[in-house]
C-alpha cells in the first residue's frame, strides 16, 4: 500500500505541514490502517523531494499527536490513533471544563467559547 502524498510548493502551508495532515488525514479515514509501517525519514523525504528535517518535524509532531508511533530500530507505525486522540481530546475538555468553572463562566458561556475556538483552528486547517 503505496503513501499518496502531495507536496505543494506554492503552498503557504509549510511542507512539514502538509506531510503531517495528510498522514493524519490518511490514518483518521482508514486510508492508512493501524499497524501500516512509514517509510523511514530519510527515504519519505527523498521520495518527496524534501529536506529530512521537515519530515522529521513531521513524524514528531504526528508521534506526539498519538497517531503514529515509533519502535525503536523496527520503524514508524501507524497508531490507534482513534483512541489515543478520543482520550487525549476527552482529558483536554474535562481541563476546559474544570477551568471554565473555576473562571465563574457558565454552562452556555463555555460552551459558547469552545464552539468559536473549534470553529477559528479548523478555518485555519482551510
């Protein structure tokens, strides 16, 4: 199963970016199953004409979202993302919510200003 990845170089989104929300895009939908192995760095940057850096940064940030995870000399692994990021996102909303509270804000109030902070990060996904 062949990576479908397309760097735009015209793009304002940086190329790290791009890398890293489409493999993200790829795991969430299916597209890339759990347990699919990447390409190393090195071999995704030249297939991609990119500097290793960048795919670097992108495989860190990925690996830190939960959605890929690495084993040692065995490789780069597609996660459990759904999981990982149902769990993280679930901790983050009782976060939201316990401060919310503890700021005096009311039900509507928070959830009003959770509802425009989702709604202004996807926007700027485009």
């Amino acid at each position: 199963m062949p990576l479908h990845l397309a760097i735009d170089p015209d793009s304002a989104t940086a190329p790290y970016e791009q890398v890293r929300s489409q493999l993200a895009s790829q795991a969430r939908e299916g597209e890339l199953p759990t347990g699919f192995r990447l390409p190393t760095v090195r071999a995704l940057a030249q297939e991609l004409g990119l500097a290793a850096n960048t795919v670097a940064k992108a495989y860190r940030t990925l690996e830190a979202d939960g959605v890929i995870e690495t084993r040692g000399r065995n490789g780069t692994f597609v996660a459990a993302a759904g999981d990982a990021a149902e769990r993280e996102a679930a901790s983050a909303a009782a976060a939201y919510a316990r401060r919310a509270r503890h700021l005096g804000l009311g039900h509507d109030a928070a959830l009003a200003a959770a509802v425009e902070a989702l709604r202004a990060a996807y926007a700027r996904e485009g």
